[in-house]
C-alpha cells in the first residue's frame, strides 16, 4: 500500500504531484524555453512566442489530460463550436497559444555528446516517475508482467478508413509493465524500441525469447531480494529466466506455451498432448529441485511453469455453468492474478490520453502520464480522503484537470 499518509484534505493534485512534482514541471517550462530559442535562431524568429510559464505549462497538461476523460478526436476539439467543445476550460488559454506551446513543448532541449540512447528526450522523466512510484507505493508480493492493454480513441475506430487504421497501430514502441496483482499500481514502466539499433534493438531481436527475457529483467531489477512471486505470460515464460531469477529471489509461476514460449531444458514428453482422452480437472506434473512443470487438462491443455507454488497443493478453478474444476494451487493463483489484471484494464485503460502526436518520444511521454495519474487514482481510493470525497476515475481526472487549470470550482462533477 501508499508508505505516506497523504491528509484527508488531500486533492487529485496533491496525489498526482506523489510522481509529477513541481520541480518536474519547471524543468519542462525551462527545456521548451531553451527549445523555442534554439528553434527560432535556426529557422527565423517568431514574434507570436512568448516562454512559457509554469502556470501556462499546468494549464497545458490540463488540457491533454482532458482528452483522456471526454475522448475527443483532437485536443483543439476543446475551442471548436462542435461536440467536443469544452467552454468552461477553453477560456483559461486561447487555441494559438496551446498551439505555441505543443509546437515548442520538450523534456529535454539539446543532446548530450554522451547521449547514445534513442529516448533521450523522455529519459530523465520517465527515471524521475520511476523514482516517485517506488517511494510512494510498496507492492504485494504477487506481481504480473505484461502489456497494458491501451485503448484506441473509440470515435477514432468507428470514423476512420481501414488504412489509416493499419497505419494508426503502427507503434515505434512497445510498452511493458510490471504490475502489482492486489491493487493494479503500476511499479516499473519498461519501454522498448522497435527500431533500436545495435544487437539488443528490437529488430535484432523480433520475435525472438531473448527480447522478452531482456524486457523481464529491466522490469525486475529492483525486485531482487524481496521474495516476489512474478507472474508472466507465455512470451516471457521459460527454465532459463525463471532459474535466473531464482538465484535472485525473485520466484515466478508462468503459463507455458510451445508456440510462443522458450521451451529450452523442458521434458519433451510434457510438452506432446496425451492420445488418451482426459477429464477435466486431470493433470500431469514433473519437477526438477523447485521447478515445477503442470500439464492441467480443461477443455485443452494448460502447462504452467512455477518454483512459487508447492505442485501438490490443491486449488480449484470455479466455473459458473460446470462448478468447481480441481487444479495445482498454482493454476488456481495465475488464474486468479491474470482476471484481476483484465479488471484493471477494463476500468483503466480507457482513461488513456486521447492525443496521439507523431514523435515516439512524445507518444511515450503521454502514456506515462496517463499511467502516473491511475497511480495516483489508486493511491487516492487507498487514502483517507476518499472516504471524504469518493471520486470515481472519471470525477477524480475531471478534478486534476481543474486543479492543473486553476479553477476555482471544487465541487464534484456526476
């Protein structure tokens, strides 16, 4: 749970600021600042810009941070006369200068002759998050990782031709997470690159174990030590990692597939379906020190492989039509770990900001935000105040967006 006592009088702002801090936002006023100047002495001055202040630089976020609870196809959506129109905010800034400032709008301005990474422009951000979701929330010890599951903008799919569709999926990146299983808190932000480059880019290693075990261990390098039982999907699954990180005492319980999973150092004769027919419930089991390998039978096989779950302990999977189906403990707990993640991302995936630029570091740089202000949700619905005020998600991103703009109006929206 949160490790600070945040006051019953706390706002959205107050637990959005936990991972976005003041000093944070005024090193973006300074970078687009610094940027602006540098892009004017290169392309010719523009006399409509005046730098930006950290007043405008809330207001700014606000405004994005909007499109992520009323879902409009454009942020500018907002000073329109249609649908989206938003007149309560649009007069708190006017269209032209959000313009100024989403055109001029960095993280980091210039580039370090020591710089070799592909996201230096976000880096320092996403470290800073990094740092604000370790000291504000401690996990439990079951954790997931996996891809959060990010929503296309609904108004988007249902207008758009099937081309721009295919070129809209086109991500230059892939988003990894490691999760906390009770709650949904995000704890580490993992982010690879589709066209890195030099033998550990994603190119070099598409569709390939290795990528999937690199992702795994940057999302577990703090986790070392702390006796976290990981689980993981069939891409990541595999002997190799899980004895890796057991010397770590870090422990796993992963669902194996002989399509997508590394397979390497596994009985062949547990991966082969059995020719005999099986009743559900049945299961097969080999082990080696404190691995466990579980071929379960439910209307198909299921193999698991785990050192988190003694294999002869007994659970059961309920079903609502055929009642309770006996399994391993182990497929009871990855069945129980994996339904709450899909809850999480039902709940929240839909929160995501709507605005989609075209720079790869600014897409990173909006889906960051969008997990920092769920955290924040999460750790709001675990404090004291929410007994005071009980936003849903929706009134709580309605608030911050308030807040981020300076109104004064604190009275909760249905």
């Amino acid at each position: 749970g949160p490790t600070r006592k945040m006051p019953l009088t706390a706002s959205a702002m107050d637990f959005f600021q936990l991972f976005v801090p003041d000093n944070v936002l005024k090193n973006m006023v300074i970078q687009t600042n610094m940027y602006a100047k540098k892009y004017q002495e290169r392309f010719g001055s523009d006399d409509a810009w005046i730098d930006v202040t950290l007043t405008e630089m809330k207001a700014f976020l606000g405004y994005m941070i909007s499109t992520s609870i009323h879902h409009c196809e454009s942020v500018l959506s907002i000073w329109s006369s249609g649908f989206y129109s938003n007149k309560s905010i649009a007069l708190i800034m006017t269209q032209s200068r959000f313009e100024k400032i989403l055109k001029y709008f960095h993280i980091v301005a210039f580039r370090s002759s020591q710089t070799t990474h592909s996201l230096y422009k976000i880096q320092p951000f996403l470290d800073s998050l990094q740092n604000g979701f370790d000291s504000a929330f401690r996990p439990s010890q079951a954790q997931v990782l996996h891809e959060p599951l990010i929503d296309e903008d609904p108004v988007f799919i249902a207008t758009c031709t099937e081309r721009e569709l295919r070129k809209r999926k086109k991500r230059k990146f892939s988003l990894w997470v490691r999760q906390c299983s009770s709650t949904g808190f995000i704890c580490q932000i993992y982010v690879h690159l589709k066209e890195g480059s030099g033998a550990d880019g994603l190119d070099a290693l598409k569709n390939k174990p290795q990528l999937h075990s690199m992702v795994a261990k940057s999302l577990c390098q703090n986790a070392s030590g702390k006796n976290y039982i990981i689980f993981t999907g069939p891409s990541i699954t595999s002997l190799n990692l899980f004895e890796e990180f057991e010397k770590q005492e870090i422990y796993c319980c992963g669902l194996l597939s002989t399509r997508k999973s590394d397979c390497t150092g596994l009985p062949p004769s547990m991966l082969n379906n059995s020719e005999i027919p099986q009743s559900r419930g049945q299961y097969r089991i080999r082990m080696k020190g404190n691995m466990s390998l579980i071929c379960w039978y439910n209307k198909g096989h299921f193999r698991f492989l785990t050192n988190a779950y003694s294999p002869v302990q007994q659970g059961v999977i309920i079903k609502r039509k055929s009642g309770e189906i006996p399994c391993p403990l182990a497929v009871e707990a990855f069945a129980a770990h994996l339904s709450y993640i899909c809850k999480y991302d039902d709940k929240y995936s839909k929160y995501f900001i709507s605005h989609k630029p075209n720079k790869t570091w600014q897409q990173v740089f909006w889906f960051a935000i969008s997990i920092a202000i769920n955290n924040a949700y999460i750790l709001y619905k675990m404090s004291e105040a929410y007994h005071v005020t009980r936003y849903s998600r929706a009134q709580f991103g309605e608030r911050l967006v308030k807040e981020l703009l300076g109104l004064e109006d604190t009275s909760p929206s249905h």
